[in-house]
C-alpha cells in the first residue's frame, strides 16, 4: 500500500446524505520521464463518494450512490467500478461499472432493519478506479474509496 487515509466524518441527523471525499497527492511516485521549461505537474487524482439514505427507528434504506472521480492534469483512469450493498445479515448488492469520471445509481432497495454498528455489516459503498501517469511505463495503481454508514 502506498497511501492510506481513514476519516470519521460526522453525520448530521437532518441530512439523508453522507459524503466522503479524498484526494491522492502528487507523489514522487507519480512524476514524468521529462518536463517542459524545467517544472513537472504530475497531477493528482481526487474522488468523491455520496450515500444517500433513510433512516426510521430500527430501519434503514439506502437510496442512492452518487460520485465521481478527479484526475489532474496527466492522470488517465481505467477499470472504474462502484459497488453498494445495503448490510445486515442479508446483504444485496448493486454492482456498477462506469465509463465516465461521475456517477448516479439508484438502488431500488427496500427498508431493512439496522445492523449492528459495524464496517462489515452496515449499509456501504466503495468506488474504484485504476490510475497513472501518462507517458510513464509505471505500473497501474488502485485508489479504492469506501464509505459506510455504521454510526447512522
């Protein structure tokens, strides 16, 4: 792993939304084999993941994912996937494949109860995409993006 970010973001009890955005900074990692005028802008790649939920008593139903990935200049993406699963103990799945930098899915799912507050149980959402550097013979890295609602 090259880089690893976790945050807990606070959700607010009138908003139906959770987002969590991320930004991948440049890195040595990621620079080009040459430059123009002696500087060098390898880019970096932001991406932004939404939930959007309802919540009653001892029910919870996830509604919609909404996104989008932000490469900078020289970044290109491949193999961009978004999946959602609306926890408990009988998960469905909703799985995704983009071809554009943004997304909207509605789920289409029912009211389920709450599961237990945890990362592996509780409605989530991940979003993927592979990257590099233009012009570069490096490898492709993965930027993975989960967001969960455990503390809903």
């Amino acid at each position: 792993m090259i880089f690893q970010k976790s945050t807990t973001i606070e959700l607010d009890p009138e908003e139906n939304a959770v987002t969590a955005a991320v930004e991948i900074p440049s890195a040595p990692l990621l620079s080009s084999f040459a430059s123009v005028s002696g500087s060098q802008n390898p880019g970096s790649l932001g991406s932004t993941l939404t939930i959007h939920y309802s919540a009653k008593k001892d029910q919870i139903r996830t509604e919609r994912v909404t996104g989008s990935w932000s490469p900078g200049r020289g970044i290109i993406l491949k193999n961009r996937s978004v999946q959602a699963y609306s926890g408990g103990q009988y998960t469905k799945t909703m799985k995704k494949s983009p071809r554009s930098n943004s997304y909207d899915y509605s789920t289409g799912w029912g009211w389920g109860i709450k599961p237990p507050s945890s990362p592996y149980l509780s409605p989530r959402a991940l979003a993927q995409t592979q990257y590099k550097l233009s012009g570069t013979g490096g490898a492709w890295l993965t930027l993975s993006h989960w967001v969960d609602l455990q503390n809903v």
